[in-house]
C-alpha cells in the first residue's frame, strides 16, 4: 500500500474504533425501558382453552 | 490485467472460493430461520416475512464484517492471504444479500401503502431530531447506496477506467458504509429486541473488525516511523540508503523472496533476490497498491500476493500481453561490498541492471525459501 493510503487508513480507524463503541454504547443506554419478555418456557400451558397471549403485549 | 474489458476469468481456486462462500450461506440461513423462532418473545410473534428480512440482514451485517477484517488479517498473517484473492466476490455477494434484505423490508412493511414503499419508507419517520426513533432506515439506505456503487464498480474495468487512486478513494466508502450499518442496527434492531445475545454479537463484531484495523494499521505506521537513514555529507552515495553487504544479504535474503525498505521520503521499495541477482521496485502494486514486497517470485516474475499481478524485476513491467509497470530504483555495490539503494524512483517500467550477488553463496539455494 502507499504510505498516504496507509496514514489515512489508520486515521479513519482511531476515529470508527472510538466512535462506533460509543454509538452502540449510547443506543443502549438510550433503549426504552425493557418490556415484558415472554419467552415459550416461562408461559404455562394455556388452561380451560384460555389463549396463551392474551393479555399480553402485541 | 489488459487495460479494456474482460470478462472474470474463473478457475478452480474461484470456484471453490464461491461455492464455500454460498455453501457457509445458504446454512447460515437455513439454520437462522429454524432456530431463531425458538428464541423469540412468542407474545409478540414474528411472521415468516419478518424471520426472513431479519436472517438477510444479520447475514449481510455478518458478511460485511468479515469482509473488512479480511484486510487487516492478511496484513498481520500471511495464511490469510487466500481469503483476499477473491475479496470483491465476497463484497458483490454481500451487497446482493442487503438488497434481499432490503427488498423483504420494502415487500413487507409498505407493500399496501398507498404510495410508492421507497417513498414510504423514507417518510414513514422523520423524527430526525429523535436519538432513540431516529429514522434509522436512512442509515441502511446509505450504506446499501454505497455497497451497490462498490458491487457495480468491483470489476478490473472500472479500476481501468477510474485509474487506481479514485477506485481506492471510491472503495474506501466501505468504511463509512460499515458505520451506517452500525447504526441502522444500533438504532433498529437493538431498540426492538430485549434479546442481550444479538446485541454482545454486534458489540464483539464491531470490536473485531476495529482492534484489527487498529493493530495492523499501528504496525505499519511504526514502520514509517523508522525509515531507513539515507547517507549524509558529501559521500558520493548521499541521500543513498545502505542495505548492508552483498554477503549478508546473500546469507539472510532467501531466494524469491524481498526486503521491504523504508525511505525517509517516498513510497516503500522492494528489493527482491532472484536465484543471484537482486533488483529494487516499487513495494506497491500498479493494481491496488498490494503490498509487492511481500510476495514472491513466481515463475521468473515478482508476483504480487493480494491479486497476483505479476512484474518482471529486470524492469517493473507486467509480463505481455499485460501493460502494468511499476517504479524501479537503481543499486550500487561500492569498493567495500557494501550495497547501496538510490530512493529516487526511476520512471514505471524502467530497466536497469539487476546486482549480482556473490557466487559462493549459491549455497542458500531456492530450497531455503519458506513455504
């Protein structure tokens, strides 16, 4: 590689290493506040025909 | 390599190259649309559609990684080379698996809209001021935008046609097209799923893919940062860069095989041992700027490892029917065998005479040359 395409190489990546953790960072802290995570295991059987969702977030 | 249009030359190494690439595909896609609906909220239930949509885009988001770690690999490692060689058949693949994807987006979320779903998609949200429901389908926008752009430009034509420093500078959008991405699944996805494993897998990708640039990028600027020292004075070589004697070069230089010299000013120089003779060219590539030096001679010619151009060292052109040249630079052995390298480039394609090496030193045939 030339040399001028290896300095900006590398000056493009210091920059996305420290800005692409920070906006995953962010977008986490910044999520919504967590919602009712319903997976197959924790839900019962539904009883006397009664619909496993209902109630629940759509 | 010809300066006009050729159509791809495929051969075995391609093939296999391909057919793995699609193989370690279609499984991916396979397996992600049979195991993902077990993990999913089954209070919020996802149609087929939406499985579909979000395997192309995981993939797409997967490939587009490994890609840009394929790079810095190949520099740090020499074994990662092969995956090199047929890179822009992986980045082609990659673009049409976004476009799946976008397409699945565009047929699902505003297919009964009453106006066009691009039109749709682009004013369904524009809560540009908004961190969390940022309208985060611009971003995926951009970054196919510029994916297309790379796919439609990845043959050596266009390489022709727009000379190397704008197909590079062109190719280097990838990075900015990998931020995007980073984006549109930080504020897309990870917003929507309460799911911790997508979210640490695209942390530990975007971590990968930027230690490796850093690392590699590091090494090669400690390099520039200690370039060989030119003579000074009135020396008759001023300005030259010593390489040594011709004895300990003949001992430590295997055949085939080039030192990669630094100057203080201008681009790297290789200087190649071929059998008993030695010749210094440019350490880039008329191709893509490939690092020469760290090829080998195949064949009777300097043969580069990224893409496998070839260069003859007795004058830095690319054997016929091709046309590529590159720099050569011109050695002087002085009274004491000391070996002397003028870092001026001579014009790309200039002959001059190869050094010869001593011949006792035969002895280190090609046998010493590592595999």
């Amino acid at each position: 590689m030339k040399r001028r395409h290896i300095r900006a190489h590398g000056l493009i990546w210091r920059v996305l290493a420290c800005a692409l953790p920070l906006l995953l960072i962010a977008a986490l802290v910044a999520r919504p506040g967590e919602r009712q995570q319903t997976t197959a295991e924790q839900i019962a059987p539904p009883a006397s025909g009664q619909a496993a969702t209902s109630g629940a977030e759509q | 390599m010809s300066a006009g249009y050729v159509p791809v030359s495929w051969n075995r190494n391609k093939w296999i190259y391909d057919a793995l690439l699609l193989l370690a595909m279609g499984l991916y896609i396979w397996i992600f649309l049979r195991v993902a609906p077990g993990f999913q909220d089954v209070t919020r239930p996802v149609d087929g559609s939406i499985l579909r949509m979000r395997a192309f885009g995981s993939l797409a988001f997967l490939m587009l990684t490994f890609i840009l770690c394929i790079g810095p690999l190949a520099r740090l490692d020499r074994r990662f080379l092969p995956l090199l060689y047929n890179r822009r058949h992986f980045g082609v693949l990659t673009c049409a698996v976004a476009l799946v994807h976008a397409g699945h987006v565009l047929g699902w979320y505003y297919a009964f809209s009453p106006t066009k779903p691009l039109a749709a998609l682009l004013g369904s949200n524009t809560s540009f001021d908004l961190f969390v429901g940022f309208p985060f389908e611009v971003f995926g926008i951009a970054a196919l935008a510029v994916m297309v752009m790379m796919a439609v430009t990845s043959h050596d034509f266009w390489l022709h046609y727009f000379g190397a420093p704008l197909w590079k500078a062109l190719h280097m959008a990838v990075y900015g097209a990998y931020a995007c991405v980073v984006a549109h699944v930080a504020l897309g996805y990870l917003q929507d799923t309460d799911n911790p494993a997508f979210a640490i897998v695209v942390a530990i990708c975007v971590g990968v893919v930027c230690v490796l640039h850093v690392i590699a990028g590091s090494r090669e600027g400690l390099r520039d940062k200690t370039p060989a020292p030119a003579a000074q004075g009135s020396d008759p070589y001023a300005g030259w860069i010593a390489l040594g004697t011709l004895d300990r070069i003949t001992r430590d230089l295997p055949d085939g095989r080039a030192l990669v010299v630094t100057p203080e000013e201008g681009e790297r120089i290789a200087v190649f041992r071929k059998e008993d003779q030695l010749g210094a060219i440019s350490h880039a590539c008329a191709h893509q700027n490939g690092p020469l030096g760290e090829g080998r001679i195949v064949f009777g010619c300097v043969t580069c490892p990224w893409h496998g151009f070839q260069y003859r060292l007795e004058d830095g052109c690319a054997p016929p029917p091709f046309t590529e040249k590159v720099p050569t630079y011109t050695m002087v052995v002085d009274e004491t065998g000391q070996l002397w390298l003028d870092p001026t480039p001579l014009p790309a394609g200039t002959a001059r005479p190869l050094t010869d090496l001593p011949k006792q030193e035969a002895l280190h045939g090609s046998d010493t040359v590592p595999a």
